[in-house]
C-alpha cells in the first residue's frame, strides 16, 4: 500500500487538538503520516511555535505511533494551507473550526475560505468525537447540483477503509421533471455503492429545508461524518456567500464534515482515498 500524506493545521487551541486526533484515526486506517502545520505572521515567532507545537505533539496519545512530522512557516493560512498541501501530496487535511476567538478567526465563512483555497479534500471537525473504528456511518446529501456525484468516489474510498455504512439523503421535489431526477439519483447512488460491496440506505427528505433535513437525519443515524460538495468553489464571492456550506461546517451538532472541492475538466485532480 502506498504511503499517503495528511494535513493538520494547528493553533494551539483544542479544537486543532481535537483535529488531530481525528488525523490519528485516519492515518492508522490508510496508512499515512501526519504533517502538523502552524503559520506565523513574523519571522521572529517560528521559533517559538515550532516549541510549542513540539510539545503538543509529544503529549498527543500516539497509539499507532504515526509519524508526526511539526512544520512551521510564514505566511497566512487562506494561501499557505492549499500551498503546503500541494508540496507535500496530501490526501486529506483535517482541520477545526470554532469560535471567533481563533487563530486568524477561523469561523465557519473563514473556514470555507480556507477549504476553497485548495483542491485537497477537507474534513472540518468542531470537537475530537470519533471512535477507534473511524467513520462508520457516513451521511451523503446528494442533490440536484451535477456536482455532487463527484464526492461520491472519495466517500466510497473512505467506507471501504472503515467499513462504514452509507446513508444518502435526497431532497423531495414536486416538479415531475425534477421528482425524475431525484428518482434517477436514487437509483444511481444504490447501484454506485451496491457495486462496490458497501452498505447503503436511501432517504427522500423535504427541500423547503434541506440543510437542516440533513443534520437531522445525520443524529437519526448517529452518523459520524457528512459528506458535502463545496459548490462556492467557482464563485467570486465563495467566502461569504456559501450558506449550505457554512451551516453544514458549523452544524449543532457538532458532527464533522468532509467537504470536497468540484473538480472541473480544466482543473482536474486525482480522487483521493486510493487503495
């Protein structure tokens, strides 16, 4: 198996803690290093994050012991954590979200910022939930956009790892065009899975509210992780604007979210989660 590459940005607070231990799990079930990543504003500050850094890394309960490798670099992180991913080749980055006393504000806009800055799949976690067994009931929205079947393929890498159960959620529709569509997703999204020997239920929701049909359906299954498609990727104005983006990233209830760029035939990159 090939040896993959995972991103942490860290900040020094619990929630990039928490964001590791996520990474833990991840990188014991592909087989992959940990890359942990602070960036400074000046020079004169790598020195002493990159102490601290050290030390948090030592006290994180390394049970599979991954190798951890600490970075610090100067710059900000909107343009460094899509550059550094680059360098490195990572698969993932993982990465908390929190309030809006965090490092360089990270809030659920800023994040979405963050993530469109990358081609990299992201999964941005808001508390360290997550078992030894990883993921192992995954939420899937998959809606009208021709976008979100791309997310389907890393979502059925990731259930292939950690044996996970998929549950696609689809928005009901009135119009008999687009209730034919919905069908067709349906239909789809069984027979993608079905072939690839993964455990799959469909579920028709209402559209009035969608994203809050979701969340709810992910505490229904007690889902460890939803899968979403960031379709602000390609709009001038993704940072503020991406509503179903940010309210999935921030959800009540705290449930982490893989969130994948679209990719476009001009800006095509390889499907992550490779076995």
């Amino acid at each position: 198996m090939d040896h993959k590459s995972l991103i942490v940005p860290h900040d020094f607070t619990e929630v990039a803690d928490a964001a590791l231990k996520h990474a833990l799990v991840i990188a014991a079930a592909i087989n992959a290093d940990i890359h942990v990543l602070h960036v400074v504003e000046k020079r004169t500050e790598i020195s002493k994050a990159g102490k601290k850094l050290e030390e948090i890394v030592k006290k994180i309960e390394n049970k599979a012991n991954i190798k951890i490798v600490q970075h610090t670099r100067i710059g900000n992180i909107f343009d460094d954590i899509g550059d550094f991913a680059s360098e490195t080749g990572a698969e993932l980055i993982i990465m908390g979200t929190h309030g809006a006393h965090g490092w360089q504000h990270i809030t659920g806009s800023h994040a979405l910022k963050v993530v469109t800055s990358s081609s990299v799949p992201f999964i941005i976690v808001q508390n360290d939930q997550i078992s030894e067994n990883g993921y192992d009931d995954i939420v899937v929205p998959l809606d009208l956009h021709k976008e979100t079947k791309q997310k389907l393929t890393i979502v059925a890498n990731m259930a292939k790892y950690f044996k996970s159960r998929v549950h696609v959620i689809i928005p009901d529709e009135t119009d008999e065009f687009l209730l034919t569509t919905v069908k067709a997703n349906i239909i789809f999204a069984n027979k993608f899975f079905a072939e690839r020997n993964i455990q799959v239920t469909t579920e028709i929701a209402s559209s009035k509210d969608f994203d809050a049909e979701v969340i709810k359906f992910a505490e229904k299954t007690n889902a460890d992780l939803i899968a979403i498609m960031n379709l602000q990727k390609n709009q001038l104005f993704a940072s503020i604007t991406g509503k179903h983006e940010q309210v999935m990233i921030t959800n009540s209830a705290k449930i982490p979210v893989l969130i994948v760029n679209p990719v476009t035939k001009s800006n095509s990159v390889q499907f992550y989660f490779a076995q």
